[in-house]
C-alpha cells in the first residue's frame, strides 16, 4: 500500500518541468543525458513529497490535485505522511547508488545540493512562512511573496538545473550562470502559477482554481495588477534566456523551450 | 519557529544510542571518529524526525516523548510535518557536505545505506506494517513482529553502525560482520522497549508507559510472556557480541560496552 501511495501521487501525470529542466542542464554542458537520468528521477520524487505533504488537511488541506484526489484523500493521513518520507528518503538513496559515469565527488555535491534545496534553506523554508502569512490578514509584502517563491518553488526548480550542470561535468562558472538562469525561471514559475490560478478554471488546471483568493493568499496578481504581473513574467523570461548567451546555441536550445513553456503554460 | 521546532526535539536529551554506535563502529576498523562525527549526527537526525512523524496524531498520537510534550502539542502539526522533513534533508546534506577526510565514493556509499534505512525497506515500512497492525485484533504473530521491529528500529541502527564501518574505512567483509552485529542488537533493541513499556512507570521512561497494551498492540511480553521475552533479550546480547570476536578486543568494547547497555538499560 505505501508503495501503491507512492507511485499514485509520482505517476498523476505532472509536467516534468524539472527532470527536464535537470537533463537539458547537463546536455548544455556537454554531458551525456543518462548522467542526470537519475537526479531528474529525484527531483520529481522530491516535487511529488512537497505536494503530498503541502496538501495535508494540518498544511493547505487540498482535496484536488493534478486531477485527482490528493493522497491522503486515498491512503489516508498516516500513509500520506509515510509516502512523503519515503519518496524525500528514496530521492537520495537513488541519486546516490544509481548514478554511473560520474566522478563521486560531483554525485555528492548533488546530493548535497539537492538537499539543501529541501530544507529550511529551501522548499520547507518556503512552507513555513507561507503557512505563517495564510489568512492572516497580515500586511505581506513584495519581500515576503518573493521570499515565499523563491523557497517554495524556485528552490527545487534551481537545485534540478545545477544537478544536472554538476552531473553533466560544467565548469564552476557553467554551474553558477546556470544557477542564474534557474532563479529566474524559478520565480518566472511562481508568478505564472499565480495568474493561471485567477484566470483559469479548476478543470483546466487540474486543482482548485481561485484558492489563494479564497484563503486570502498573497500573489502577484493581487499585488501587482493583473497586467503588471503578467508584464513580470514576461521580463524574468527575457532575464533568463540572457543567462544562457555564452552556452552553446543549439545545445541551449531545450532550456530556452523550457523557459518559453513555463512562461506561457496555460496549467 | 522551525528551527525552534527541530532543535526542541533533536535536543530533547535522547540515549544518542545511534551516534554512539556509529563512531563506535568507525573507531573498531581502525577510523578516526571525526570521520563519523557528521554521519552520527545525521543518525540521530533521522532518528528524531522519525520520532516526530510518528508520533503525529495520524500516526501514533503521542503526547508524551522523553518526559516533554511531543513536537506537534508544542508547535502544531504543520510544523511538525515540516520539521521531521527539514531534519530528513539536513541529515543528508550534512553528511554529504561536512564529512572530511572520507574518499568520495565511500560517503557516497553511507549517504546510500542511510536512505535505504528510511525508506520502504527500513523506518517506513516498518511503521506502514505497525499501523496496520494496531488495534485491528488481527492475529498478529511473531513474523510480523520481527518485520516491524526490523524495520522499524533495527534499520537505523544497524545503519548507524554500517556507516561508521564505511566511514572509517573498513573492508568489506567487516562491514559485513559489524551489520551482523548491527542486526542482532536492532532487535535486541526492540525487545528490551517492549519488556520496559510493562514493567517501568511513564515517569521512569520518559514516555506514556503501558501504551502498548493500552493500544492492544503485539509486543514480545505478550506474544513470549515476560520471562521469555528476558531470556530472548540476553541471547541476542550474546549472539551480537560473538560477531566482533575477530576484532582488535580493546577497540571493541565501546560495542560490546553499547550492547550491554542496550541490553540492560532502565529507560
């Protein structure tokens, strides 16, 4: 059962965007994709335990996710819970054993990378304060949203560009401009998740649409105007694709998709 | 606050029974304990985060551990949740980031072997299987039991011990001998919580004694009787100690010093 609980949330079909962002990272630096193959698998793991737990009835308390009924609304609470654990366990324990052609050193500064982007650094960190700034009726500020993406998202979204950038073999200075162009995608994310929540339905969206409104969250949109928000997107997206300018073109390719995709998604 | 939270009960003065057998085991292959000084702490890391998530009122619904109030009575269950998950990452990035003076590849090793005791074939499956079996009048025998305590509490312990032999350098075949070890005092482990939730008081425990039968849970006393149950308890303390005969004796008696204790400790 705890397995069936895994694989329900891992398999419900999400975008990919970060295996995706990880294997275009290490093909951009010249490595060969099967390097990243198992990072990009753990990214997700890592994404998937974020939202089961995040939708916990003590977290967000969200029935519906990617279409579907969240996990614990399946499993139950308890088994919700332990299938995060193990996904979050499993992540690492994949990375660590199943990565091959990879000198051990850079496999470790994955790890450690990847693991830092969970904690209270990284995705946790994010959590906190957003539960902390829910329905407060608090003033939150620009700062505060910023800081909230940048830990809830953006974090995972960063670490699976620089794994793939370190398992790929990039240089210090490859893996920092990549870094770069990840931060900005990161929040680029974020900000269009925010817009499609007030302009798209529950059914297109494949969760509960109009939510943040509902439980007074603070988003772009709310503060900047629809519009402005939508003009922000499309400057983090141009700030981006500039970080990519010294790689080479047709291996960057992918990663300037990517930055389109997240951009312009409609879910 | 989630700082708060994680050093409320990563410092809320356990046995650190764990980080003890691990530079113990790094120390008997002829280590120096810095080498499993970060690895220890991550022991104890995961070992607290398990104790959190598993007191959870959808788990187990403690509100008494190691004589204060359990993270969740304290903090509330989001940050609880978000604590046991912050504790999980930084163990992995600590030993990843801090352990010095270790080849690459064999803390790429531990980081592995310390995943593969939380996931579904350690902590996790052991509690699925645990949860499952409380309070159902299932006829629950000793298989079943052996696979909990397994899983449950002889996974990380004998990972503990697994990381300290790899950490410091061991061959392969001691680190083979010391899992051995490892496995018998996991168990042993167990009986002796089992034997000690009957016959000690809430007070002398630290935690909500009796709680076992209360919950009608299977437990070595009631499926051996008492007597057993203490006879089983000194066999194992025996059989793990034949493990380290082929050891250097003087660098083995923090082993055998830990499976004593393990053996006949009070709380």
């Amino acid at each position: 059962m705890i397995h069936e609980a895994m694989r329900y949330s891992l398999l419900a079909g999400g975008k990919r965007v970060r295996p995706m962002l990880c294997i275009a990272a290490c093909e951009v630096v010249g490595g060969h994709h099967s390097a990243a193959i198992p990072a990009a698998c753990a990214v997700e793991m890592i994404h998937t335990m974020s939202l089961i737990h995040d939708d916990l009835p003590c977290m967000d308390n969200d029935d519906l996710r990617r279409g579907k009924p969240t996990n614990h609304k399946v499993f139950g609470e308890d088994v919700a819970v332990l299938a995060g654990d193990s996904l979050l366990a499993f992540a690492f324990e994949f990375i660590a054993t199943s990565t091959t052609g990879v000198a051990p050193n850079r496999v470790l500064a994955a790890v450690g990378e990847l693991a830092k982007a969970i904690g209270t650094e990284g995705l946790v960190a994010g959590q906190v304060v957003d539960l902390s700034c829910t329905g407060t009726n608090t003033n939150v500020g620009l700062d505060t949203l910023e800081f909230i993406h940048i830990h809830k998202t953006a974090a995972l979204l960063e670490a699976s560009v620089v794994l793939g950038a370190i398992l790929g073999g990039g240089s210090d200075e490859q893996v920092e401009k990549l870094r770069m162009f990840a931060r900005k995608i990161g929040l680029l994310f974020q900000v269009v998740d925010d817009i499609l929540d007030v302009t798209k339905s529950s059914e297109e969206l494949g969760k509960t649409a109009g939510k943040d409104l509902a439980v007074d969250k603070t988003t772009y949109p709310k503060l900047l105007g629809l519009e402005k928000a939508m003009e922000f997107a499309e400057k983090l997206n141009e700030e981006a694709k500039e970080q990519l300018a010294e790689f080479d073109r047709d291996k960057a390719l992918p990663l300037v998709a990517l930055a389109d995709y997240i951009a312009h998604r409609q879910n």
